[in-house]
C-alpha cells in the first residue's frame, strides 16, 4: 500500500485537545503563520515540523493528517 497525505487535520487535533495554534508556538517556538499555512494546506510540513507538533499535543504524527491508502497495483499505473 501506498499512503498518500489527503489533508493536514492540525486545528481538529488541536480542537480534541482544547488547545489552539498559541500553545503550539508556545511549546515549539514555531511561527504561527506557519502553523496557518500547515492548518490550511498551502504548506506541508516536514516530517521533522510534524514529529515536534505531534510531541508537543501529544500524539502520533500521523493522526496531524487525513491518509488515502492506494493498492500498489494503482501506484504503478500513476507512478512514482
């Protein structure tokens, strides 16, 4: 299986845990217009910027996102 990143889910993660973008900048020293930027999709963190959210909230880096999962079979005709 291939797994492909559909959307970043920052601020519903962040809602789960009564936090807001603040306490993230707070916790991290990251800007908040980045964290905008990540919660909007206009960029896509690194997996560095990821793991260190998810440290600070809390939880799996993974759960910062919506996955597709897509059948190697597919991922060949579509390529790399």
């Amino acid at each position: 299986m291939k797994y492909v990143v559909v959307r970043c889910r920052l601020d519903e993660v962040l809602e789960e845990f009564e936090l807001e973008r603040r306490h993230i900048t707070e916790r991290t020293g990251l800007d908040r217009k980045r964290l905008s930027r990540y919660a909007t999709n206009v960029e896509v963190m690194s997996l560095e910027v990821a793991v260190t959210i998810a440290e600070a909230i809390g939880v799996d880096p993974r759960q910062l996102y919506e996955w597709k999962t897509i059948p190697i079979t597919e991922t060949w005709r579509e390529g790399p």
